[in-house]
C-alpha cells in the first residue's frame, strides 16, 4: 500500500533517479503509475527541483496524447512522488525493435499524434528536451495503435532556459537528453527552442519509416560528432524524392535558424502529404492504376457529417482580373475555412474549383460530429460576411457563399496501388448529398439535409426549405435553412430521471457527505471523471435530486465542444438562464434583469451592471453602460471577479449547488475561473461539481478537489 491511497501491483522500471510502479486507486479502482524519488536523492536539491519541475510542467498540460498527471505530493519519509496515469502498451523503440519499420500510413498516424501533443507544449511555452522513441508509448486500446507522449522530466520553459557548459554533458543528461535524438543546439548547451523538439520528431519519424536509428555510433563521443558535424542528416533515396522527405529534411536541418517549422505547419503539410500517398522502400514512386475498386472485408462503415461549401467571386473586376489572382484569393480563403475545420477536429477531404469538401467524424469519430459542423458553417458564414466587404473594397468583388451539410454513412478504404499505400478514401452517397444541397443553396444560404436537422434541432434554429431532390433516388426529401444557434435551454439535472441509478451507492454516497458538509459551512470541489456515456451526469443528477429536500441555490451549465474558442460560453448560457433571457428579449428586459440579480445580491447597479452587459453582449450595452476605459485583459480580468463575487454573496444567502458539465471542452477563461472557484470554495458554503472525460487534466492542486474516477459497471 502507498499513501492509503494505491495498491502497488507491480514495479514497472527503476533507473537511478526514480522508481516506477504499476498500482490501483483505492477509490476508483483506476491503474496508475506511481514515479518515486530514489531514497539516496532525498537530499539532492538538483534532482528534487528536477522531480518538482515536472509535477508542475505535466500539471499544465492537457492533450490526449500525453501522458496525464492525476496526484502528486511528499511521503512521510521525504520522497517525492508523482501519479500518473497508467498506459498499457510498448514504447515505440521496443516496437521498433521487434517489428522493424512500420508501414508508412501507420509511422504518419503516430508521429501526426506525437507532433499535436508537442503543438500543445509549445503553445504554454514548454520544451520536451528528451524526445525519443522510449519516451513515445503505444497502446492499443482502440481499433488501431495510438501514441502518448511521456516523461516532461527534462521539460522546461523554453524562456528561462540557460546557456549551460558542454563539459557537464558526461556527468548529466539534463543539458543534454538523448545524444542521438538530441539537436546540435541543445548539444552545444545553447537555449533550446520548440525547434529542438521538432529536429527529435523528425529523426524518430525517418526511424519508423527505415526501422534504423538515424544517428548511430559505439561511442557518446561518436554520437555527438555526428550531430554537431556540418553533414545534413541522411535521408534514404526513395524518402528524398518524396515531399514528405522534403519535409523531414526542414525538420531535420542541422542549423536552429535554418529549421524554420512550426509544430502547428508540421501537421497541415503531413497531412496534404496523403494526397500524393506514402512512400514505400518497395516500390517506386510511378503512377499505376488503382486496385481494389471493390468493396472488401477490410473496408470501414463511418458516420459522418460531409460538408460542402463554395466561394464564387462575382463583379465587374472579376471578368478583368487574372486567373493567377483570383486562385491566389480563393486559396487564401479556402485555407481559412480549412483552419475553421481543424479548431473543431474537421478533416479536409478535398478541394477542387470553387468548392472545399470537409468531413467531421472522420478519422476520428466525436458523439457531436454534426453540431461541430454546423457551428464551423455558421462561423464561415460569419467570417465571409467581414471577408466580402473587404473584397469588395479591395478588388470591387462580391463574394456568393453556398453552404450543404448532410449526415450518413460512408465505407472508409484504403487504395491499393504502387505509391498509394495508406491513402485513404472515403466512399459513399453522403458527400454527394451534401455538394447537391451546396448547388440548392441561394448565395448566403445554409442548407442541411433531414437527417443533419434532426440532429441538430435541439441547439439551432432551423427553418424549412420545401422538398428537394438532393438524396439518391427520384424521391424529394425535405431540406432545412441552418438560421443560427439557439440559446441553451436548461440541461435538466433536475428533472426526474427515467431509469434508476445503479451500481454507483459507494459513488453516490461519497457526494452526498460531502455535499452535508457544504452545508455545514465547509465548500467543496469535486471533479467527476469518465469516458462518454458511463454515467457521469446520472451521478450529477442524482446529487442534485437529494440536494432538493433542503433550501439551496442551483446553478449548472455545460461546456461544449464548439465554445472552446468563446471566453465564459458556459457561464453566459447560466446567466441567461438565470435571468429568465430568451432569443426573443429586448435589451431593455435583458437590462431590467442584471439590474434586479445584482440588487437582489447586494450589489453596485452602476459598477457592475457594464460589466454583466458586455458580458452577455446586450444590444446597445456600450453606448447606454459603457465599460470604465480599460484594457481587454483587464475587462476580462473584472468580469471573472465579478462573477466569482456573485456566486460566493449566493453562497452567503444559502448553499449553493453549482454543477458545470465537460469542462475538457471549457475555454481558458471559464478554466481560470473554475480553478478560482475552486480555491476559494473550501471558504463558502458552495460545492461545485465539475464532469470530465478521462483526458482532462485539471489547471488546479489535485488535492483542493475530490476526484471521483467512474469505471465500466460490473455485469
């Protein structure tokens, strides 16, 4: 047993700075990875500085393909220890041992997941350092390998990186990671950059497509003259003449100055590199005919969401202008459609004249495909709307946007053929659907098929477009006008469930002795995590229902996946609610209720009222409650403030319940605000409850929130 806490099962490694065990959550029933300082490092500030700049490092980073940090502290003894999640698996360099070179479809899969994850650190200022194969585990729990990214241990913030001394590189491997993974810069002991990451990425992705090390020697010293030497990294002949030999090459470049990539550029350019398909040591890069024409055993059936959208440039300057200039404004636009896509996990299927074809659902399936579609259509929409006047002004153009959107089926395969393995295709009636609804559609028009609006009726407002021919047979089908979004309607926590809870008594128990002690004056923070549709919100629910015998304040809202780029979405949606705000209230009924909320709670009408205004985008807000002159972070910085300042004054009045739902979806703003409350809780007479997915990992001290894990139930 450790710390009361784990049951240790087994020892997973040990070097000489720590040990790693396998273990199990007492609470949950989870497996985890419990890392241990080594007792004789008890007393070296190095090392214990080392061990604590990783808790911190791995405490900020939230992407599902990387290793996630759940608990971390100090033994009675002194010894340091982190809690991470367990994955089954193999690192990659034992793969590659065994296995020898993957197939090239595969090798780009893994490394695309392994550049996304070294995206997100990049993006919080956070270098690896110690990028190798051993470092990249490969578990299989889905349908095909994934990669997870481990060990920050050498991480650190690319700012505060000091110039250390090449001569201390024999005695420690802080400065100097993997020599033969490490990049010439990081070997020289200068500031190491996201570029040096990216030179390790791209040395391990030549690794799985040869199945050899690219550096290789008997010696350190052998190793590091050949990454410090002034020959480019070599690339095998059928990789060099293959754009994504190109790629590796920039990656790969041996001068930090000269390696202009970015993670973000990276990944958008392997991806286009599917449309010329893999290079294979086998076979030459020839064009051939396509085998496999067929349908076969190994063809996938998806669901997805097609989308299909058009730009055509129409005016007087348009018949003048030069082809070359009117591609070059297409390109531009659809690269910005293609960037709206990608914010919401849309997967680019094709391009061609005016038109831009855009999968959700596909390689990877989300239970809210149609609605990330529609909200990524609305926000195109949105965007050509700034975009036209722009071109109309510039080039005296006026841009026609048509947009179709439909929901089905398709058989996903891969192309048989000299120079096409890996090449994915997508087959089926649904993008055609979706491309005949775009040619319906009226410039400025949105259109979606039945099947995409009885998806989408609960958050949008549809309008019907009369019957039309868009589907397979002769038969009409009825076709709908995507108007917007709806405002969010009450979650319903409240409402009696259907079915009774089972199987979760200990769970259930657990919230509600926390929830008494709200009551009693002591707050509370309690973090439900679990895959999607295991019965996280039932749980919440059923806290809820038991909470109703005693006087309490209820508040919930519920993050989405389409509001991550909105600061305080899911707040705004409580606060509507809150004040009884429809689609249909005038800014004098929305004023007339901030004004009664902040006078029912006490507070300054004339401080505030600006404040929740700008909040909640009332029309006319600025000019009749204009905020004081300040800076946008600042603004953002008193509206956070503000709020908590509410929900703490309802916290006086009486207990308050307040559950937020998938907070793996919030956006830093609401994060930031959640981590204050959260802080601040144990003060008030306010439990919050927060719901998440597995991945998520939250911006706050794992001890200031009970972590509730929910498993699969037993049969």
């Amino acid at each position: 047993m450790f710390q009361e806490r784990y049951e240790v099962l087994s020892k997973l490694g040990e070097g000489g700075f720590s040990q790693v065990f396998k273990a199990r959550q007492r609470a949950t029933g989870q497996e985890v990875a419990v890392k241990i300082l080594q007792p004789l490092h008890a007393a070296d500030e190095g090392l214990i500085a080392r061990f604590q700049r990783e808790m911190r490092l791995c405490a900020r980073l939230y992407h599902p393909h990387i290793v996630r940090l759940i608990d971390s502290g100090r033994t009675a003894t002194g010894r340091l220890y982190t809690v991470f999640e367990y994955v089954p698996g193999r690192t990659l360099g034992d793969v590659l041992a065994t296995e020898g070179a993957l197939p090239p479809w595969e090798a780009a899969h893994l490394m695309l997941q392994v550049l996304d994850a070294l995206g997100c650190a990049h993006k919080l200022g956070i270098v690896h350092r110690d990028l190798k194969p051993q470092n990249i585990m490969l578990t299989s729990t889905g349908l095909r390998r994934n990669a997870m990214v481990l060990d920050f241990g050498l991480g650190t913030l690319s700012d505060e990186d000091r110039r250390e001394e090449l001569s201390r590189i024999t005695r420690t491997r802080d400065t100097l990671g993997t020599p033969a993974y490490a990049a010439p810069e990081q070997l020289r002991g200068e500031p190491v950059t996201a570029r040096t990451d990216l030179y390790a990425w791209g040395l391990i992705f030549v690794e799985c497509l040869t199945g050899r090390r690219v550096v290789e020697g008997s010696r350190l010293q052998d190793l590091i003259f050949k990454q410090l030497g002034p020959e480019p990294v070599v690339l095998p002949e059928w990789l060099s003449s293959h754009r994504l030999g190109r790629l590796l090459r920039r990656a790969t470049e041996k001068n930090p100055q000269a390696r202009d990539v970015t993670a973000q550029g990276l990944l958008l350019e392997l991806e286009s590199c599917a449309t010329q398909g893999w290079p294979s040591a086998e076979t030459p890069m020839s064009p051939v005919l396509v085998e496999q024409p067929l349908a076969s055993a190994e063809d996938e059936r998806r669901h997805l969401t097609a989308v299909c959208c058009s730009l055509r440039l129409v005016g007087g300057s348009a018949a003048t202008a030069k082809a070359e200039e009117l591609d070059a404004l297409l390109w531009k636009q659809h690269a910005a459609w293609v960037e709206l896509a990608r914010k919401r996990e849309g997967w680019l299927g094709s391009v061609w004249g005016e038109r831009v074809l855009l999968y959700f659902g596909y390689p990877k399936a989300h239970e809210d495909d149609a609605q990330r579609a529609a909200f990524t259509a609305l926000e195109l929409m949105a965007q050509m709307e700034k975009r036209g006047a722009e071109l109309a002004r510039a080039h005296g153009l006026k841009a026609e946007v048509r947009v179709g959107i439909h929901t089905g089926p398709v058989l996903s395969r891969e192309l048989r053929g000299q120079g096409l393995s890996g090449l994915p295709v997508l087959v089926g009636h649904t993008p055609g659907v979706a491309e005949r609804l775009e040619a319906l559609a009226q410039p400025g028009e949105l259109l979606v098929s039945e099947a995409t609006a009885q998806v989408l009726r609960e958050g949008f407002v549809l309008e019907p477009s009369g019957e039309h021919r868009v589907g397979v047979g002769a038969n009409s089908m009825p076709v709908f006008r995507l108007r917007g979004r709806q405002r969010a309607s009450t979650a319903g926590l409240e409402r009696t469930p259907v079915n009774p809870l089972l199987g979760r008594t200990l769970e259930l128990e657990l919230l509600v002795q926390r929830w008494r002690q709200v009551q009693a004056g002591t707050g509370q923070g309690i973090l439900i995590r679990g895959e999607p549709g295991i019965g996280k919100s039932r749980l919440a629910q059923e806290l809820v229902l038991q909470a109703r015998h005693t006087p309490h304040t209820f508040l919930e809202c519920r993050c989405t996946s389409e509001g991550r780029d909105s600061p305080l979405r899911p707040v705004v949606d409580l606060l509507e609610r809150l004040l009884g705000l429809s689609q249909d209230s005038t800014s004098e009924q929305a004023t007339a209720a901030i004004e009664a909320l902040l006078s029912q709670y006490g507070f300054e009408t004339a401080e505030f009222l600006p404040l929740f205004a700008a909040l909640l985008a009332v029309p006319g807000a600025s000019v009749h409650h204009p905020v004081q002159a300040m800076s946008a972070r600042r603004q953002q910085e008193q509206t956070v403030q503000a709020l908590l300042d509410l929900f703490f004054e309802m916290a006086q009045r009486q207990p308050v319940l307040m559950v937020v739902e998938d907070v793996h979806w919030a956006d830093p703003v609401t994060l930031d605000l959640l981590a204050q409350l959260v802080k601040e809780a144990s003060g008030a007479r306010l439990c919050a409850v927060l719901t998440a997915r597995p991945e998520f990992t939250p911006p706050w001290p794992t001890a200031q929130v009970l972590q509730v894990q929910l498993g699969p139930l037993e049969r």
